[in-house]
C-alpha cells in the first residue's frame, strides 16, 4: 500500500495477497484481459495502478467467470 496525500492506494501487491496469487499473475491477467485494467494515480514521476476495493470485488467476480469457462472448454 503506498500512501499519497495521506490518502491509501492498494497496489499490485496488495491486490495479489487478495487473489493468493503472485503480482506477475495480476500483471499477467491484466494484459490478458481476463480482468480490467485498474485505475492509476500519479506518484512522483511514473503512475501506479491503484485497486479499489469495488475494483477487487468485480475483478473477483471476472477471475471466476474465467475458470469456469476454462473447465467448461476442457470437458467439451
């Protein structure tokens, strides 16, 4: 989590201990488009993508609706 303008932004990080997975599989699902890419915020000279907890919640839903449709392709 970093902070800016006293304010909490999630990053990567925290969003992976979220799902129990890595940040390059965040990263990875991000560029895949299984989830949405998430908002960003200026820090310093670079931005940094920031996640919600409405955005968790909606990139949850998103990461199951893929597995099922992943198990469902390999029974059929």
């Amino acid at each position: 989590m970093i902070s800016i303008g006293d304010k909490p932004y999630r990053t990567i990080e925290d969003a992976a201990k979220e799902f129990s997975v890595s940040a390059k599989t965040v990263g990875e699902w991000i560029r895949r488009g299984i989830i949405d890419t998430p908002p960003e915020i200026e820090y310093g000279v670079r931005s940094v993508r920031y996640f919600t907890t409405e955005y968790l919640g909606k990139a949850k839903a998103d990461i199951r609706r893929y597995r099922s449709n992943q198990k469902k392709k390999k029974k059929g």
